[in-house]
C-alpha cells in the first residue's frame, strides 16, 4: 500500500511538473483617419485597424513549460485579425475614356485570421533557439530606431508603395527559418536567423515550365541568413544586423512580383545599424541602412540595386502623453522616399492609450495625371485612435 502511494505521488508530482502555461494575450487598435494628396488610389476617410493606426493587432497564444535545469519549452503563436474586422474591396480602375465607370467592381474579400508569428523553442542557459517563423533580425533592428514601431508615420512600408520603405531592405519574418539567440552577457546578445530557401526547378513535365514552383512539395523561397548583434544595457541600444539574399533561378524571390518563368536573381546584402538613448524622460533614436536590395528588371530578370535609408526621431514624455516625431527616408535608383511622423499619446493605462497621429509622405516619384489611379506623389494623412492590449 504504502509503495503505492509513494507511486501515486511521484506520477502527480511528475504530471505538475510537465504541466505546460497557457497565455492568451493580443493587441487591438482602432483608428479614422483621412487621407489626401497626389497619391489618388489611397485618398478618402475610413475606420478601420490596418490604416493611420500607431500598432499591429494581434492575438497571441502562448505555452510554457518549465524542464527543468533551467530549460523551457514553449510555443508561440500569433493571429492576425485585421482581414476578419476589416471590410477589404477590389477596385478595378476605369477602363474607358476619361469618366467612364465601366470595369469598377467592388467585393467583400475578408477572409479570415492571417498568421503573425508563430514558432516552437527551446530555451535555457545556451540562449534561445526558435523553428518556424519568429520576426526576423532586421524588423526588431527597425524597431529600435523607430518610436513609431511600423505604424502611421514611421516609413515602414511607405503606405503600401512598394520599394520605397524600410521593408524594401529588412524582412518582417520568414515563414520556414530558424532562429538562435546567445545569453546576455555584460549587456551583450549574438543572434543569427536561417532560411534554407528552396531552388528547385519544377519536375512535372509538360504541364509547369521552369520556375514554378506549384508542382514542388517543398515550395521555392530564397535562402536568407541574418546575423545581429544587439548590445542593450542602462539607457543605451545599440543594434547591428547583416542581412543576406542568396541567388535563386527558379522562383521569384523578395519584392520581385510573381513570375511563372526561370527568374534569374542576383545575391543582396545590406547591414542595418540602430541606437536609441534615454536621458531622464526624453528618448533619442537614430539608424541607418547601406547595401542593396532586390529589384525587378523585367519579367525574367532582377537585379540587385544599390539602396540606403537613414531615420532619426526623438520622443518626450510628459506625465501620461508621449511625444513622438521621427523623420525616414529611402533612396534608391536615384530617387529619395521621405517620410515624416508625428504622433501624441495620451496613456490611459499601461495597456490603453488614445492617440493623434500625422503623416506626410513622398515616393519620391513625380507625380504624373492619368485616369488611373496613381501611387506616385505625396499622402498626408492624420489619424485618431484607440488601442488596448491585454
């Protein structure tokens, strides 16, 4: 009897201890915002949490379970909810002569919870070791050099106008990578990111040509490698990424458009280097890309082009209300993005705040009339929000 209890306790003593945390947690934010300018296809007014937000929403379910020894398992993963609480429409342009409305279609495209990120890790006193698709080096680098996050204001996709922002060079997340980073030592963090990629020409005859990767199990991607080391220590980050894109023939790879031929595609790197500093209330930020990035040269061919943005920003906190204004900008092929943010926050909570936020940007490409709705030109748009993370 009394091996069977000692039996019975050491199997409830073992099932306590493999028993795994559970968090939910997420982020919402809500904003109007009205938008004018050259940049015709993006004027007008709305509410919605994908435009002149200052965050990301996104639901975060989480698992932890303590191994022992100091070493954890744990499991992350991350809903994103915007395509389910935002009425998304396809605007055919005008087809027809000026003022003509043939061709115009609008529809309901919501279709459900996107995925952020999501990952499965192990961690303890040799660091941090994550499979799946963890944010990438370069967007916690942008993150550091930009108060605005990669909301309204801060230049990160440049409102959707492709090449010009700060994404043109750094990768939100890969979706097949893996991620190591070292213990923190005197203030010190060595990190490295892989994507294997894949090259494989497509092997079912007769019915797909080179390069589409649609017949392959294991779908084509360019290999990526991201190298960073952060030091972060009192009220000084300093934070230094290297990022790397392979070569790659038989798929399109990063910013290039889809293409159903062999695309030839050159080898980019770039490093991007971000630093902010606290003094009392008063947060200064600054950083700064050089390399090159991928771009399209024609429906077989991209390039690696010479690319380098700077940002610097500042942000002022008074009681509840924080300050923000940050100045970015992109050059590449000869043409300058600018992008400047201003934004106040009025702190609710530690977790809710209302805000205001403003933004004016320039593609850098002149603006030029059609009867299509254009992206070249300038935006301003300004926007009041709301958001709660829980």
């Amino acid at each position: 009897m009394k091996k069977s209890l000692v039996a019975l306790a050491a199997l409830a003593a073992t099932s306590a201890f493999a028993q795994s945390t559970v968090t939910l947690s997420g982020n919402l934010d809500f904003a109007y915002s009205s938008a004018s300018g050259t940049q015709q296809i993006y004027a007008g007014k709305t509410v919605a949490s994908t435009t002149g937000t200052s965050s990301t929403s996104v639901l975060k379910i989480e698992a932890v379970e303590d191994l022992g020894g100091g070493m954890k398992a744990n499991v992350f993963y991350g809903l994103d909810p915007r395509s389910l609480i935002n009425d998304s429409f396809a605007v055919t342009n005008n087809t027809g002569a000026s003022g003509a409305t043939a061709g115009k279609t609008l529809g309901n495209t919501a279709t459900g919870l996107a995925r952020d990120a999501a990952f499965i890790g192990l961690s303890g006193n040799f660091g941090n070791i994550r499979l799946g698709a963890p944010n990438a080096l370069g967007l916690e680098a942008h993150g550091d050099s930009s108060p605005l996050g990669t909301g309204i204001g801060a230049g990160y996709t440049q409102g959707g106008v492709s090449g010009t922002g700060s994404n043109s060079v750094v990768q939100t997340r890969y979706s097949r990578s893996i991620r190591y980073d070292s213990p923190t030592i005197n203030g010190f963090t060595a990190s490295l990111l892989m994507a294997p990629g894949n090259d494989e020409a497509a092997v079912t005859p007769g019915t797909v040509t080179a390069g589409d990767s649609t017949a392959l199990g294991i779908p084509n991607a360019r290999k990526a490698t991201e190298m960073g080391l952060k030091y972060a220590n009192g009220p000084l980050v300093v934070n230094v990424v290297n990022i790397k894109q392979a070569a790659q023939a038989n798929k399109t790879g990063w910013y290039s458009g889809a293409q159903t031929t062999a695309v030839q595609q050159k080898e980019t790197s770039a490093t991007w280097i971000s630093a902010n500093y606290k003094i009392a209330d008063t947060t200064l930020y600054y950083g700064r890309n050089t390399g090159d990035r991928l771009a399209a040269v024609s429906a077989t061919d991209g390039s690696a082009q010479d690319s380098k943005g700077s940002r610097v920003a500042i942000k002022q906190t008074i009681g509840m209300v924080d300050l923000i204004a940050q100045s970015t900008k992109q050059e590449a092929a000869g043409v300058t993005a600018k992008v400047t943010g201003l934004r106040a926050d009025y702190n609710l909570s530690k977790t809710a705040a209302v805000y205001m936020g403003y933004e004016k940007l320039d593609n850098g490409a002149a603006y030029a009339a059609t009867t299509t709705p254009t992206t070249t030109g300038d935006r301003k748009t300004t926007s009041f929000g709301l958001r709660k993370s829980f």
